[in-house]
C-alpha cells in the first residue's frame, strides 16, 4: 500500500541517517584504536563491521537523497532503485569482510597472541553505549523500509558489542586466550548469514521478480473470478522497489461496451491493490473472441 510521507517525516529520516552515521564512525575508531592497543581481534573485527554499517549508512543517506528526485524524461521510472544498487554494493562488501576476518580468526586460533582484557571490556562498553544511542535514534523514525533495515543492523551490532565485553572478561577471569578468535568467528559467520539474506532480497528487487508472499496462480484466480473477465494472461508482478509493486496483463473479457470494459478494469485494479499492495497496475483489454487459447499465463517469450 502507498504511505503518504511529509516534508517532516523527510526531514526526520535525513538527521537520524546522519547522527547513525556519527555514532557508527566514532563506534568503529574506537573499537579499532582498542583492538589494536589490545591485541583483540574480535574488536578489530567488529570495528570493521561498524565501519562497513557506517559506509551503508552513509550509501543509504545518499541513495534516500536521491530517491527523492521525481522521475525525468532520462530516468522516467524514477530514481528509488538508488537505495538497492547501494546495498548490493555494501553487502557484497559485507562478504569479502566476512572472508578476511575468519582468515585471521583461524591464524589466531593456529598461533594465539597475548590479549588485554581490560581494553577489550572498556572499549567494548564505550561502543555498547553508542551502539545503544544509534539504535535509540533509528528506532523514533521507521516508517520506510530503508530505516527499519538500518534499525536492525544496529539492534545486531549492539549484540556483537555484548560478544565482545563477554569475551572479554571471560580472557581477564580465565586467561582463556582462544576465546577472542572464537567471537570474531562468530561475528563472521553472523555476517555471512545476515549479508546473505539481504543480498537475496537486493537480487530479487534487480531481477524484477514477484513479491515472495504473493501467489500469482491465486491472483490470477480472482481475477478470472470477477464476472466479465474471460481470461487473465501475459502477467507480469514486480517490485520497482521496496514500497511498491506492480503488475502488467492482458484480459480478456466478454464485454464489447468500451465504457462498461473501463469499469471492469476499474474492478480488476481496485482488487489487486486492495488484496495484493499492487498499486501500478496496467491492463490491457481485449476480446475474449479474439484471444489465442494457446497462450501463457506468465507471458513466457518463444
């Protein structure tokens, strides 16, 4: 469904990317001065991945701004792709972190160094508390996608900030040095698995596909079900972006009344935004007479 925003609401999303943005450099130097300090490559390790929050933050304001352009006789569909191409850049960067840090996690579990504790806890807490704020900011404005998926990058960090204070009194309390290898591993592979579930999303949007909670044969169904409507073919459903989907199709109906065959796409139209969010729909009518039965639903090329 389309969401009405205000100049406010833009305003209000623009200084929240910003402060995020602040939080997230200052959280990353100081994770990166501690490691360093420290020996700790679990801070390292989650200095980067601040830094590369920090980074999609910063892609995601710049993509926002961007988005708000209106659509041109150059770009007539509009800019709100912006936002997608930025995070398919940042979450494949995302996996190429991923791979160096559980390189260097294994060369610390195969030649373990000695590890500061004490830093590793009071810098971890310095950043838990940025990380808090940042998810405090993000969290007043989540009305667009876009800010949620930023909210829930933060919620994640915060929690491998808590890994990494756990780890670190588990090395002043134990001496266990392998513990800090083991953590940085961990916030890889949460990496892996959160990079790659949004990658497939970015990918889906890119490659036009359907929503992947709508079913088209049922779609198709209620269509064919409103009386008039002889047959729905050649459907198209994709996501222009993440707010918005949109459908293209030819139907056939019974109705040769030009007037009466508009009201019938009125219904059809009402019907898939109301049941389905589709909110671009363009239909083209024809005779059920003049129809090839031999034709696809999905409107496959031969």
């Amino acid at each position: 469904m389309a969401h009405a925003h205000t100049g406010r609401d833009h305003e209000e999303s623009g200084w929240r990317y910003l402060v995020a943005l602040v939080l997230n450099i200052g959280i990353a130097l100081a994770e990166l001065v501690g490691g360093v300090l420290s020996g700790s490559l679990s801070l390292i390790a989650d200095a980067a991945h601040n830094a590369s929050d920090a980074a999609s933050i910063g892609v995601s304001f710049v993509a926002w701004r961007i988005s708000k352009r209106e659509p041109d006789r150059r770009r007539t569909f509009g800019y709100r792709r912006a936002e997608t191409i930025g995070a398919l850049i940042n979450l494949t960067t995302l996996f190429v972190i991923g791979v160096y840090l559980l390189y260097e996690a294994a060369s610390r579990l195969i030649d373990p160094q000695e590890i500061g504790g004490w830093a590793m806890v009071v810098v971890g807490v310095i950043a838990f508390v940025e990380d808090l704020a940042s998810v405090w900011v993000l969290s007043k404005n989540r009305g667009s996608l876009n800010m949620k998926s930023a909210f829930l990058h933060m919620v994640a960090d915060t929690m491998a900030t808590v890994g990494v204070i756990i780890g670190g009194i588990l090395v002043l309390l134990f001496d266990i040095a392998w513990i800090d290898p083991v953590v940085t591993a961990a916030i890889a592979v949460y990496i892996f698995i959160h990079a790659y579930r949004e990658i497939r999303h970015a990918i889906a949007l890119l490659m036009e596909s359907a929503p992947a909670d709508l079913d088209l044969d049922e779609l198709v169904g209620q269509v064919e079900a409103i009386a008039g409507v002889e047959d729905l073919h050649h459907v198209h459903v994709w996501q222009p972006d993440e707010t918005r989907r949109a459908l293209e199709a030819h139907v056939a109906v019974s109705e040769r009344d030009l007037e009466k065959a508009d009201q019938l796409k009125k219904r059809i139209k009402a019907l898939l935004l109301d049941r389905y969010g589709i909110g671009h729909a363009m239909l083209e009518i024809e005779l059920a007479a003049n129809v090839d039965h031999d034709r696809d639903v999905i409107g496959r090329e031969h």
